[in-house]
C-alpha cells in the first residue's frame, strides 16, 4: 500500500510543502511507502488546458489510482485552496479517489481561512469518491516556521494534531489491509 504526498503549492519552498513532507516522515517512521508529486512540477500548459494526452499528467492521474490514500497539502488563498491544485483535481475522473483515505493539510495567513479546507477541498474529495476524508489540519503562517540553522518548527499544538492526522491514516490503512489480506489456512 503506497500513500501519495501531493504538494498543492505554487511556490518553492512552501509552509504547506514543508508540512507535507513532515507528515511523510512520520508515515515512513510508522513503515509505510511514500510517493511524492508536486503539482507545481507538472506541465503547466498540459494543466491549464487539461491535456488528457500529456504523458507526464497521465503518470500523475496514474499515481493517484495507485495510491491507497493521499495526503494532500495546499495554501490557502481568497479562502480557497490553490488553484493549481484545483486544476490537477479537475483532471481525476469523477470517481478518481474511489475507496481511498484522505488526510487534507492547509496553511494560510492567518485563522480566517481555517475552514477552507472543510467548505471548499473536502467537498471535492467527497465528490471524487474517496472513502475518508479525514479531520483537516491548518496551520497559520506564525504556526509552521522554517530556518537554514534550526530547520522546520510546527507549533506543538499543530504538530500533536499532524501526528493524530498520520496516525488516523496509519490505522486505517493497517486495518484495511488486515482485512483485505486472506488469513492463512495451515496446510496439514
């Protein structure tokens, strides 16, 4: 079971891409395998015109369908999620989170925005089909801190709700695969 990290920034280096990365971490600390994809990275002119022939867009599209669950990460802009997100979303077909676990990370400017991620990204994912959207975590600016000497700082009451976020997605998975896996029968 592999877990895509799908980085909804437009910048390099980002507050939302930094927390992405971190709960990765923290998902391959606790034995799962990782995936990283960075919108920003894709073809933009694939993108913008939805290019459903664009090879490097297909592969993307192919890494969602692969995934077992996503945890996805965008800044918060005019109290929504970044378009550039939206634009690669718009390219999944409509049941293209079918049966996954969703762990959805924000940051913006401040606590306005908080609630971006509930009325704006979680009814796309809900409409894409993804089996559990899990609680959202947003983060302000002042909350997530980066410096070349003392690397990435999370707020402990930000990073206690991460940790709750990947463990939530940890156990799901767990138990899905226990389920999903056939119990061996001895052979006598």
């Amino acid at each position: 079971m592999t877990i895509l990290l799908i980085g909804g920034s437009p910048l390099t280096p980002s507050r939302s891409t930094r927390l992405l990365h971190h709960a990765g971490e923290r998902l391959t600390l606790l034995g799962h395998r990782t995936h990283r994809l960075q919108v920003r990275d894709l073809p933009a002119e694939a993108l913008l015109h939805a290019d459903f022939t664009n090879a490097e867009l297909a592969r993307a599209v192919s890494l969602v369908a692969d995934a077992s669950a996503l945890v996805i990460a965008t800044p918060v802009y005019k109290a929504a999620y970044s378009g550039v997100l939206k634009a690669f979303l718009d390219m999944l077909p409509q049941d293209g989170l079918h049966d996954k676990v969703v762990l959805p990370l924000a940051t913006g400017g401040s606590q306005s925005h908080m609630l971006a991620l509930d009325y704006a990204l979680r009814p796309v994912l809900s409409a894409l089909g993804a089996r559990h959207v899990l609680a959202s975590i947003y983060a302000t600016d002042a909350q997530v801190q980066w410096s070349e000497q003392d690397g990435l700082s999370i707020e402990p009451g930000i990073a206690r709700r991460l940790q709750d976020g990947v463990d939530a997605l940890s156990t799901g998975l767990l138990a899905r695969r226990e389920f999903s896996e056939p119990e061996a029968v001895p052979l006598d």
